[in-house]
C-alpha cells in the first residue's frame, strides 16, 4: 500500500507504523523482512562491478534488512536518507564528524546530553573545533553568538533530564542566514510528536536504543538528513566504517510497529503522574513540557503533537542533604528500577546530575529525580512513588 494514502484519504501514523519499510511482496509474501547477514556482495560481470549498479555492493553499505529501517525512518522524518549507527551516542558524535573541521565554532545547548558534552569537550575540542554552550531558550538571539566560522548549531528539546524547550525554527532560521548546519537530538519526541526536519532542522538524531526499540535489549542510533546534506552524511558514515547490524535493525522495525500505541500509554500514564507530583507538597517542582505550569509549555504546545513518558521533578529538601533524601526516595522503590536508559516497558528513576552545566545550571531547591514511565498500572507507580517519599522525609 502507499503509506501516506488510501485512495484519496490519507492514513493515520498507526496505520503508517503497521506498513511501512518493507513491501511483503518483495519477499515471497512475507510480512516481516528477512535478516540478511553479510560482508560479500556478489556482481553478476566487472562491468557491473566497475559501477557498483546494483542495490547492494558490500556488507558495511547496508542490506535489505538495514535498508527496511532507514526506508521506515526516512518516511516518518520527512528526509531524504537515513545512516544506522551503533548507539544514540553515535548519532549524535558522526554527524559533528561530518560537519565539523579544525578551526569552526561549534554551539552546542547547554541542556545538551551530557556524553555529548563530554565528546565536544574532549575529542572536538582536541580536533581544533571552538565549542561554545548557549541558553536553551535563547530563540532567535543565537544571532549574538554566530561567528563567521560558525559550521555548527546543536539542538535537543526537550532538554536531557530538565526538559527545556528550544525555538527551534527561530533558532535555524538565524542558523542557516550564517551558513551553519542544524542539528536536533529528537530522542524525546520520537518522529511521531516532533520532525525536526519541517521546522528547519538538517540533521535528524535519534537513540533508538530508546522507545523504537521499546524493549531495553538494543542499543542503536539513527540520523537522518534533508537533501542538502544528505550526501555529505553518507559519505562521512561510508568514510569512517560505521554501520548497523542486520538483527538490531530487525528489531528496530520490530518496535516501530508498535510504538505508536506504546508511546499513547506512556504519554496518557506519565501525564497522570506528573499532575498527581505537582499536587504532592514534597515536589518543589515538575519538569514536563506538557504540564501548563512548566516556562517552555507554549514551545512545546506550538511544535509538537505529543509528550513522551520522561520527566523530573524537583524534591524539595535543603542542599546539605540533597543527596541523601534523593537516595532515601530512590532506593525505597521497588517497582521503579534504578537505572539510565529510558524508552521500554519498565519504568525507572534516577538522580540526575546536573553538575556540568555552565548556563542552565541545577535548581537550588532540591535534587532533581528523572522518572521514565513504562507500562505498569499507574495506581501501582503512585503507591511507589508514595514509599519513596515516605523514605525520604524520614532521612
Ligand atoms: C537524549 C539522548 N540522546 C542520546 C542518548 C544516547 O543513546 P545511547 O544510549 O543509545 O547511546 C541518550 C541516552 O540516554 C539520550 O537520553
């Protein structure tokens, strides 16, 4: 079927996730695709060989089951070729790859993914490249940073673990007027609540380690770039030997089919919870874009078609003890796991820490605790939750 349209009606995104990537008729009626494994490509003559005209030439440069992904992922960003990468790390550290050079400036959200900040603080800083932390919400007065070396702008909104929004178009427009690249980590909202690439963005970046996987038994990362700079992409990818592998990229379409149903219950329980915390007289503050009380709302009302399940919130206790009523809280859930990724069906908390930010600096009030909401009845997750507070004022 064509994914967009049926006849003349044009189909919703679950009926999209259901379809898109593979066409079972190219593969004897099969709905899923195979998994083919491979480094050797056979040509038929040299001729054809001399010319690498045929779909696939060697195992690094994809097979039909990377290529079912990467059609998938073009289709629902809106972009004109996609790169598999081993983690969502990678998919943020090979597009500054490919864009980046010895001497550009490089400016990068202070909000920003922390590993990210350790990359451009260590490799791209020892490579020759400037890099420069900005306000998220800056907007449109980026204009006061551009430099004429300027290559790069780098984006994520919400923000890592305090969820600040980001004018993104405001932001590429300055960008592209000075010649720089935008780039996006859309972990968060996924494609289906945010495409970076219609409101301005080149680069498309995602860990879909985290809800296409769904799972939390893949790490694997995905960009994805509009025409302009697709080309330059590919080549960086092809020129540093990376590629993704046949199973996890199997799986990977696994999840796409189900996460739009996936991403509704994490949206509908994570709101739920996030209303009932900010009713809680421990909770200082609720950090969700969603919520009307939080400073980026009108952003994230103006962009985006949903919210996802990851969220924080601020527990009020004094500085001196920050750390040990976060950890009193923490270690006295039992339904909530103690751990970093996000994306799957468990749910999770940890205490953020938030002690590399220059600009977008730590709240005063309190330790900052991140939940991820998975699947669990709600009444469940509150009862937890409710222990842990418990724990917490005795502490
Ligand atoms: C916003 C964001 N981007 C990228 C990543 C990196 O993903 P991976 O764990 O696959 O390297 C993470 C992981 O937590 C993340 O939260």
């Amino acid at each position: 079927m064509d994914n967009k349209k049926s006849g003349n009606h044009a189909v919703g995104i679950n009926t999209r996730l259901a379809h898109l990537g593979h066409d079972p008729h190219s593969f004897y009626g099969f709905v899923n695709p195979p998994i083919v494994r491979g480094s050797t490509v056979l040509f038929p003559n040299c001729d054809v060989m001399e010319r690498h005209d045929q779909p696939y030439t060697y195992g690094t440069r994809g097979t039909p089951t990377t290529n079912a992904l990467c059609m998938a992922l073009n289709e629902l960003e809106g972009a004109a070729g996609t790169i598999l990468v081993p983690s969502g790390l990678a998919a943020i550290t090979i597009p500054f790859l490919a864009f980046l050079s010895s001497g550009d400036h490089a400016l990068i959200v202070d909000s920003v993914y922390g590993p990210c900040r350790h990359f451009c603080d260590t490799m791209l800083t020892r490579m020759g490249v400037e890099v420069e932390y900005y306000d998220p919400a800056i907007g449109s007065g980026i204009e006061a940073l551009m430099r004429p070396n300027t290559r790069l702008v780098h984006t994520e909104a919400p923000a890592s673990n305090t969820f600040e929004m980001q004018d993104i178009p405001a932001i590429s427009e300055v960008a592209h007027r000075h010649g720089a690249v935008v780039t996006m980590d859309n972990t968060w909202a996924t494609p289906l609540y945010f495409r970076p690439l219609d409101f301005g963005v080149d680069i498309s970046m995602h860990a879909v380690t985290k809800y296409p996987s769904g799972h939390a038994d893949i790490v694997m990362g995905t960009v994805s770039a509009n025409a302009a700079h697709w080309p330059r992409l590919l080549e960086a990818q092809g020129a540093l030997g990376i590629c993704g592998a046949p199973e996890d990229s199997y799986l990977i379409l696994r999840g796409l089919r189900t996460m739009g149903v996936r991403l509704a219950h994490h949206e509908k329980s994570a709101l739920d919870v996030a209303r009932w915390l900010e009713s809680k007289s421990e909770v200082v503050r609720v950090l969700h874009p969603a919520l009307e009380s939080f400073p980026g709302h009108a952003l994230w009302k103006r962009d985006f078609k949903g919210s996802s399940g990851v969220f924080s919130f601020v527990l009020g206790a004094d500085m001196a003890v920050a750390k040990k009523k976060a950890h009193a809280f923490l270690d006295a859930l039992s339904i909530f796991g103690l751990g970093y990724s996000w994306g799957g069906y468990e749910s999770l908390a940890v205490h953020v820490n938030l002690s590399d930010r220059t600009i977008c600096k730590a709240p005063l009030e309190g330790p900052v605790i991140r939940l991820q909401i998975g699947m669990e009845d709600v009444e469940d997750l509150k009862a937890d939750l409710e222990n842990g507070f418990a724990a917490a004022g005795a502490a």
